[in-house]
C-alpha cells in the first residue's frame, strides 16, 4: 500500500511494516549532487575509500546499499571481477561487464536473496548505506558469514556529532542532548529538499558494540578530510567540514570463532 504526501511516500509492506521509500524519489538527485565537482564524496570520501580497498584486481567485492552501482563499476573496470551491488532505489546503470551484477532488494534481506547463495566475497562495503538496516547486527553478521578468508568489510558512517550538531542548532538544544537523545530524527537533505528522510540517531559507542556484538574487530578507523590543496581550492566545503566533520570509515575483519567452554 503507498500513501504519497507531498513530501514523503510511505510503503506498507506485506506484513504491515512501514517501509521508506523516499530512496526512490532521492536517487537520481544524490548521484547528481554526488558527481559535482565540489561533492565531498568525490573530494574526500571515495578517494578515502578507495586508499583502503587498495589493489581490487582479481577482488570479488559486495556494495551493499549500491545507488546507481557506479561506484562498484569503476571498481570492476579496475580488474574486481565476480562483483554484485545491491540497492533498492531501483536507479541502475547499464552494468556492461559481466563481472557486475547489480540486484534491486532491501539490504534487509542479504541473508535470503537468491543471486547471492553461496557467494563469497573479498571486499564487502556499506558505504553511507549502514543506516537503513533495520537489524543492524543480524546485517553484519551475515555479511560476515560472506567474506572469503582473508576478506574484510569496509564500511562508513556519517559522524554522529554532525546530526547531533545539526539537531542541536535546530531545536536550540545543546550538543549532548541531541548526541545522547534516541528519538529518531527526520530531516530534508541537501540533495532535494522535498524529499524527508528518518534515521535513528546513533553515538559512537552504540556503532563499536555493533561491530563486536556482529563478531567484527576493527582494523582500521579513517575520519578523511580535505588536503591542503582541496580546501583551498574549495573553502566552503572546508568550512562546512569545520563546522560538522565529514564521516567515519571502518575497516572490519572477522573475529577468530570463539573457543566454546572446555574445548582445548
Ligand atoms: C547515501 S546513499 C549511498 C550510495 C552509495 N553507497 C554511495 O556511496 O554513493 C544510500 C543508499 O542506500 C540505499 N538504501 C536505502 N535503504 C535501502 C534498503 N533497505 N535496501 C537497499 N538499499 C537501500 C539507497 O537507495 C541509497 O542508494
């Protein structure tokens, strides 16, 4: 069932759940604002991202939470080869290789979509897409079930300071009230402002538990910022990076299975 409003379509699945849908509307406007000259995705966080990913050739890589797959693209043109992306904003681009497999599902359901039954993958990123699983942990760890021995799980989040900072110049609150507060926050991005997205909010200890309760250590944090260069070539992506400090890149390998009592 949907129950468009202007400003936000709301889905009701089949057994009664509300899904969000505003992805579908949004997503042509993110890969827009995404591919300007100025973004900071194309300015700090995919080159960010791309330094830990290192050498793909020969790589099979997961995106889960794809957008348009583009990302995973460069990476396959790169030399990743058995590649598939995931994303349910249904906005593709034509995959011309057959290395790329690019799926229309929830990231809600990895552990049960068919295209991926007994894959395995070297690389698999949730990058800026963490956000909509519904059961964090239960995500993770199934991603985990799906790295081959030596992979590892590249994944970001936006700072939770920058909403929590945003909430607070909103309400006229202070910055721990917002940081530690666990309503939900709805807000209208920069990339259409007619569009409203709904997250939970999230402190950074609440993303480490999820990671060691999904049975992930962490190999490697990168909060990436602007060279000198880019900032000066970009001042008001400096100042706006000064003012809510961009996002948080994890690097996650699996846990050695847990000794069970008694066992030598
Ligand atoms: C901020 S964009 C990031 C896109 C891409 N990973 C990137 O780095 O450019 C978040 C993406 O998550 C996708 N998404 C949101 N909820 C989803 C869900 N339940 N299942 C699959 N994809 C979802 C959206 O459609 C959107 O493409």
């Amino acid at each position: 069932m949907t129950d468009r409003t202007e400003n936000e379509t709301k889905v009701t699945s089949a057994d009664g759940r509300d899904v969000d849908r505003a992805w579908e509307q949004l997503a042509p406007d993110y890969e827009r604002a995404r591919t300007r000259e100025d973004s900071l995705d194309r300015l700090v966080e995919w080159p960010a991202q791309r330094e830990i990913l290192g050498d793909v050739t020969g790589r099979s890589i997961l995106d889960v939470g794809c957008g348009n797959g583009g990302k995973l693209a460069e990476l396959v043109g790169d030399g990743a080869v058995s590649s598939a992306g995931i994303d349910n904003s249904g906005n593709f681009i034509d995959p011309e290789s057959h290395d790329l497999q690019l799926i229309n599902a929830d990231l809600n359901e990895l552990a049960s979509m068919r295209e991926l039954t007994g894959r395995t993958f070297d690389r698999i990123m949730f990058l800026q897409s963490f956000g909509y699983a519904t059961d964090p942990v239960r995500t993770l760890t199934t991603a985990r079930s799906m790295l081959t021995d030596d992979g590892f799980i590249l994944l970001t989040r936006t700072q939770p300071i920058r909403y929590a900072l945003e909430r607070a110049e909103k309400n006229d609150t202070s910055l721990g009230e917002e940081y530690f507060s666990d309503s939900s926050y709805t807000y209208r991005s920069g990339w259409n402002d007619q569009i409203a997205l709904t997250k939970r909010t999230y402190t950074i200890s609440n993303l480490l538990n999820t990671f060691s309760a999904a049975g992930l250590w962490i190999e490697a944090t990168v909060e990436p910022q602007l060279s000198e260069d880019t900032a000066r070539r970009y001042p008001h992506k400096q100042a706006w990076m000064n003012r809510y400090l961009g996002i948080l890149i994890f690097k996650l390998r699996p846990l050695p299975e847990r000794q069970t009592a008694g066992a030598q």
